[in-house]
C-alpha cells in the first residue's frame, strides 16, 4: 500500500458488493475513483450472515474493509423505537452501537470521512475531521412521491407521510453538519433547498462504465421490452407493476410482446411476476448486455422516486432506444425526441413504442444519438473530477491549519 496517500474512511449503510442496482454501482465507483489518489477504508454495515463471509474482489479498490453485523429484527426494533421521535425512520433503522465504535476506532487515523447516504451521516455529524456526505438523492422527494400513488392509503400513507416530512427536515439540515454534500440531480438540490445556493452541497450526476456495455444496433423483430433495475426496491417493483398490469395488456393486444425484467429479486416477488402474461424474469445476472442481448427497447416507467436513472444511461450506452416518463427523464440532461422518447399514461406508452416498431430507422438514429449522449455527458471520470477536486480542496485545507 501507498504510504503517502491520505486516507479516507468511507462508511456505507450496504456492503457495496457485488456492485449492482444504483446506489451500489454510484459507491462503487466513486470509490474506484477516489483510489487513484486516496488510500480508503470501507466500514460496512451487512445485514446477512452471506454478506460477512463473502471472499471480496481484489479490485484494489479498498486497502482495508470491514464489516458489522446489523440484523433485521434490530433495526425493525430500531425503527419502532424510533416511531415517537422525530428521527427518520431511515436513520433509525441503521442505527448500531458496534458500528459506531468502529467508527471511533478507525477515523483518528484518517484523514477525512466519506459518508453515503444519509442513513449513516449521524455516524460522524459531530466529528471534526473533514466530512463528506454523498447522499445521492433527496429520498424525502422519493417519499412523497410513494405517497401520491392511488395505492398508497391507511396506515401505508400515514408512515409514508411521517417519514417524507422527518427525512425533508433532516436532509436540509444535516449538510450543516458536513464540509460538503452531494447530490446527483439539480432538481434534488432544488427540492431540498429552493431559492438557496447552498454552496457547502455540490451536484454531481451518474456515470455510466461502458466498457461492460458494448453499443449494437438494435432490431425491433424480437418486440422483447427491456427493464433493468434491483427489484427490491419500492420505485422499480412499482415501474415493474404498472408496466406488467397497465401497458403490457394494451400492447400485447397489438402483437407479441414480451416484458424482461433484469435483476436482483426475492423468489416470491418473481413468481408473481411470472403471473403476467408476457413477463419474463431473469433474477441477478452476470452481464446485463448478455441479458439485453435480444432487446427491442428499454423502458423506465418511473412515477415515484428521483435523481437519474442509472437504467436510462444504461439502455442508451447499449444502443436500446428509451422510452420513460417525464419522472425518469428528470434531472437527465438528454434531449427528449432525440435521444429519448417521453410516454406518462399506459396509452401514451403503447403509442411511442409502437411508434419505434414501425419506424425502426428512426429508433436506430435515436440509439446512435443516446449513446453518443452518454459517452460525451456521463463517463464516470467527467462526473467525478469535480468532486475530486473539491475533496482534494477540503483534505489540503484541513492538513494546512496549525495543530
């Protein structure tokens, strides 16, 4: 190991392996990043015996890793607990005394700490090192938005509204804690902090790493529609759901069309899936290419949730041609009509993707756009050196002050 790199301690909520769904892929390689010039330290929290044991790659991402246990049934406990409080349910769920004294132990040697998300920010909110609070979305606009749907009623609104209010107060207030925080979308920060510059929260958008996703062209014969996405959480098994329930009826109507869903899922949600008429599931793959191979289109039926999808940038760096609502469109810098096509009502959906069937030589002009999109706008070393170079500012300012 280097000796003259500082050191960073990077505290995440998940063990970032095996790097797959958003959240871990955005850790990931912000941290792969961060190697080049830093010696990191990953603290993990891991809710599974399998998530301990796990033998980690030799990526030369992390010099040093550990982990702690946190069961489910403590942070249910946590969260219960936490139901009278004004915490968020989310900071509560997280919360863990063998964590914390992981902490303690570790950051004197270092010198600075990458927190991700705000589930672990109370972890270091009172530290003095320099402290970093990547925080991804604003997940309070996530929680109201869940709150909306026509199923979200009785005691499922009442948590959800509780929650959206705690988290928004909490995430506008914790970056007054941190020397910089991170968001991936400008409508996040706009969310969060309307009319403000907020100078101390930067934006900082996904990357998308194309050499594991080679650009083809695309026939529209196989009419196979492509989702990507880790089915365990609330946003893509609600895309899932209504695409499956609302649009695929209508379309297969039309012709043979076929829904994939590719991605990490519990067996009994997958078995549901199954039930649709049309749906194939594929569970965690390898390669994601491998699982698109035969894909017409890609498909981001997003209605609740926020920042930018890393499955749009995905289906554009393989060549797919995208349809996604005005929700996964947002904060995503593509041209709608060019690079994307925009559909919000089931109708609206059947409509633009027999559209692209139809037209084909237009969906291929619209695939090479996209991808040309992504590979000038959204390489992970563009998004990312920004970044660099505000913690980089941060680190050499702190070392710079007198003992």
């Amino acid at each position: 190991m280097t000796t003259d790199k500082k050191k960073l301690l990077v505290l995440t909520p998940r063990l970032p392996y095996p790097v797959i769904g958003g959240d871990k892929l955005r850790i990931y390689h912000l941290c792969k990043a961060l190697s080049r010039q830093y010696s990191l330290t990953l603290l993990s929290l891991c809710e599974t015996s399998e998530e301990m044991e796990c033998e980690l790659p030799d990526d030369g991402v992390f010099d040093r890793v550990e982990r702690v246990f946190l069961s489910k049934a403590r942070s249910y406990m946590n969260t219960l607990l936490a139901l009278p409080t004004r915490t968020p349910l989310q900071v509560a769920y997280y919360r863990s005394r063998a964590f914390a004294a992981a902490v303690e132990r570790l950051l004197p040697s270092h010198d600075g700490v990458l927190v991700h998300l705000v589930r672990c920010a109370e972890y270091v909110r009172k530290s003095d090192k320099p402290r970093v609070l990547e925080m991804t979305d604003a997940i309070s606009l996530n929680y109201s938005r869940v709150k909306q749907l026509k199923n979200a009623r009785g005691l499922k609104s009442r948590v959800l509204s509780l929650e959206a209010q705690r988290l928004g107060d909490y995430e506008r207030t914790v970056v007054d804690d941190f020397d910089l925080s991170v968001l991936v979308s400008q409508t996040d920060k706009d969310y969060l902090f309307p009319g403000s510059n907020a100078e101390n929260v930067m934006v900082c958008s996904n990357g998308v790493d194309l050499s594991g996703l080679p650009y083809s062209v695309r026939s529209t014969a196989s009419r196979v529609l492509i989702f990507i996405g880790d089915m365990r959480t609330v946003q893509n098994e609600d895309m899932c759901h209504f695409f499956a329930q609302d649009v695929l009826p209508l379309l297969r109507k039309r012709a043979d069309y076929r829904f994939r869903i590719v991605g990490s899922i519990s067996p009994a949600l997958a078995e549901r899936f199954r039930t649709y008429d049309g749906v194939e599931v594929t569970g965690r793959v390898a390669s994601v290419a491998d699982a698109a191979r035969d894909g017409a289109i890609g498909v981001c039926p997003m209605r609740i949730g926020a920042g930018v999808q890393n499955k749009i940038l995905e289906y554009m760096a393989l060549g797919l041609p995208v349809v996604a609502t005005s929700s996964g469109h947002e904060g995503l810098h593509a041209e709608a009509g060019r690079d994307l096509v925009i559909a919000n009502t089931p109708l609206e959906f059947v409509d633009r993707i027999e559209w692209l069937m139809v037209n084909e030589a237009a969906a291929v002009e619209m695939a090479a756009h996209a991808r040309r999109f992504v590979e000038r706008e959204h390489g992970w070393g563009r998004m990312i050196d920004p970044l660099l170079a505000r913690l980089d500012m941060l680190l050499s300012r702190d070392l710079a002050r007198p003992s």
